[in-house]
C-alpha cells in the first residue's frame, strides 16, 4: 500500500513538474515571437507608414439613426454604422427614398459639422415632399447633386469623401445608374453587364476613404426578375454591392393605411437582409405616414413593452409613479403615446431604461401623434 501511495505521489509531482516546464517553454516561445512581430512591425511601418496597423474598435459603433425606433433597434448600433457601405432595397413604393431621406435628416442632426451629399441618378427627388419630412433643402450642409454617369457620380463621391466632411452620402438609385460607355452607344447596342463591371471597379476604391473619413455610403436598389432558369428575384447591379455592404435591408409594403378612403400612410415591413456588425435576419412592422414619417414615441412605447420596461396588456403599468407613489396605470398603447408625447421628461427618462437594456441610446426626433392627424391632405 505505501508502495502505491509513494508511485502515486512520485507521479503527481512529475505530472506537475511537466506542466510548469510546458508554461515555461510556451512563454518563451510567445517572447520569441513578440520579439519577431516588434522588428516586422517596425519594418513595415518604415515601409508603409505608421498608420499600417488598425486602430481595434471594440463596442458600439459611431452610427446615423434611420428615424425609426424599432428599425434602429432591429439593426443595433443606432442604425447605420459610419464608415460603411449599406444598401436598401425593395420593390417600387416601399418606402425606400423616404427612409433614406429620414436618415439623412438625423445625419444633420447627430453630426452638425459635415455635410450630407445626395446623389439622385433618377434625377425625380421631390425637394417640396422632403421638406414635409423635416429636411431643410435650403440648408448648406445638404448637398444635392444629379450626375450624368455612374463614373461621374464616384469620382464626385471619391474626392468629397477624401475631404472628410460628409457623414452620408446616398446614391439614389442603382437602377437609373448609366455609364459614359452606355450613354455614347447608340440604343440598339447592348453594353453586357456594363453597370457590375463598374461598380466592382469603383467601390472598392472608395472603402478605405469612407472608413478614413467616418462617412456612410447607402445605395438604394430595385428588385427585379432573374432572367435564369429557375425564377426568382434579385437586385440590379451585380454582386458588388451586396458583397461589400455591412448592412442590406430589405422593404416591403405590408398594406396601406386609409382613412374615409384617403390614404394616410403604410405599414412597412424591413428585413435585415445582411449584417455584419450586428445580428441578421431580424424583421420588423412598423407604421410609415406620408408626408410625416415614423410615429417615433409609439415605436419607444412598444420598445419598453417588448423589453418589459411597461407592463400589462389592456391596462399598462409605466416604470414611473405618481405624486401619491403609486405605478402609472394607462390604458391603451395610444393613451400611452399621447402621455409621454405631453410629458418629454419622463418620455428621455423612458428612453434611459431602453438605452440601459439595449447598450445604445435612441437619438431620434419624437413625432407626436397630433403631428400625423394636423398633417393636411395625410
């Protein structure tokens, strides 16, 4: 027996000896390595500048709200990140310039000193509609230009950006885009998959400088017919786009919202398409009123509700009291609006909780409902 237990501690020590000589032996060879990385470092940077090695960014990324509370949320980050490629595409009258144009007013708002560029290849903007939607037309940070040819359009996109003072451009739309090659052809000429070959050329030309610059660039795109066998649908312009954008969501129109017959607004329904700094497929429904936008308090509200921030069904309990101390007890999703839209404090305070759930703050404009209603010919 004392045979066994001395073997059994004999072993226990080489086991131990072992492991402590096995430590030792990987930090030797993790200095060795640091040592080698430090002269490949300190070469390269010789070579190619000391900015060669990235800066590592970990947390909550510099974004532009979308003007949608459950949009932003459904994407994370506050919406869309800086510094990246995005693309939003649907079908015709699904929202999509709309929602770009929202972004853009919160671009303004969030980043006072740049400037926004809008790029419209359709050439069809209607300035009057995006005033309604609170965008100042006649404000000199909102640059508005119609190039004539995709390569037109990125070299004036290529030398803003490198500039540093814009925080979005949109490219509106992929579909009107056309080359100077295609534009000089006569109209029974095909030009083969002209528009992908440029912009495979183009935007990754432009990747380091929008991230150098903290800019977003959004493209909006169409959906089409496969010409395939098979069927289906896809988005005009190649697989450029898709490729390089960090977020791809995706519009539809879920049905539309009438009064006496008079259309109002529309239900939206986004889906997360693509996402590479948050999580994909996430789809939401949220109501789009013409002329107006989002009602940004009712998408908060409903936030809280599925976080369990406000509690209840018919009668919903608030995380605020009263003057006696007693739970706030509203009935109804709209009374619940209409309190927080008369009592902005309380409705930051709300938005505090979220933030606190969620690790990001919601940075959006409230709409008030009577906003919507007063909204003549909506």
């Amino acid at each position: 027996l004392n045979y066994f237990v001395f073997a059994s501690c004999h072993l226990k020590k080489v086991k131990e000896a072992e492991a402590v000589s096995e430590e030792v032996t990987q930090q030797s060879k993790l200095a060795e390595a640091k040592r080698a990385l430090s002269g490949v470092k300190m070469a390269l940077k010789k070579k190619l500048g000391d900015d060669i090695f990235t800066e590592k960014v970990i947390g909550i990324l510099p974004s532009i709200s979308t003007g949608s509370a459950l949009i932003d949320k459904e994407i994370g980050n506050n919406g869309l990140v800086l510094g990246r490629v995005h693309e939003i595409f649907g079908n015709t009258g699904s929202a999509k310039t709309t929602l770009a144009t929202l972004t853009m007013i919160n671009a303004l708002k969030q980043y006072p000193d740049k400037f926004v560029l809008y790029m419209d290849f359709e050439q069809a903007f209607n300035l009057e509609y995006s005033r309604r939607l609170g965008l100042d037309p006649d404000d000199e940070r909102f640059i508005f230009m119609q190039p004539s040819s995709i390569e037109d359009g990125f070299e004036i996109v290529d030398r803003m950006v490198s500039t540093g003072i814009l925080s979005l451009v949109v490219m509106d739309s992929v579909p009107a885009m056309i080359s100077r090659r295609e534009m000089e052809a006569d109209y029974d000429k095909e030009t083969m998959a002209e528009k992908p070959r440029v912009l495979s050329r183009s935007i990754p030309k432009l990747l380091e400088p929008l991230k150098e610059a903290n800019t977003a660039l959004v493209f909006i795109n169409q959906i089409r017919d496969k010409l395939s066998y098979g069927g289906g649908t896809t988005t005009p312009g190649g697989k450029a786009i898709p490729f390089f954008a960090t977020t791809r969501l995706e519009l539809k129109r879920s049905d539309i919202l009438t009064e006496k017959d008079v259309a109002y607004g529309q239900v939206m329904t986004a889906i997360v398409r693509k996402h590479k700094v948050g999580r994909p497929y996430g789809t939401i429904k949220t109501d789009l009123f013409f002329g107006v936008g989002f009602n940004y308090t009712k998408e908060v509200v409903i936030i809280a509700k599925e976080l369990g921030i406000i509690d209840g069904s018919t009668w919903l309990y608030l995380p605020e009291a009263n003057e006696d101390g007693e739970v706030i007890k509203i009935q109804g999703v709209d009374n619940v609006v209409e309190y927080y839209n008369n009592n902005l404090d309380k409705f930051e305070n709300l938005k505090t909780k979220i933030q606190q759930r969620l690790d990001y703050s919601l940075v959006a404009d409230t709409v008030k409902a009577k906003d919507i209603k007063d909204e003549e010919g909506y």
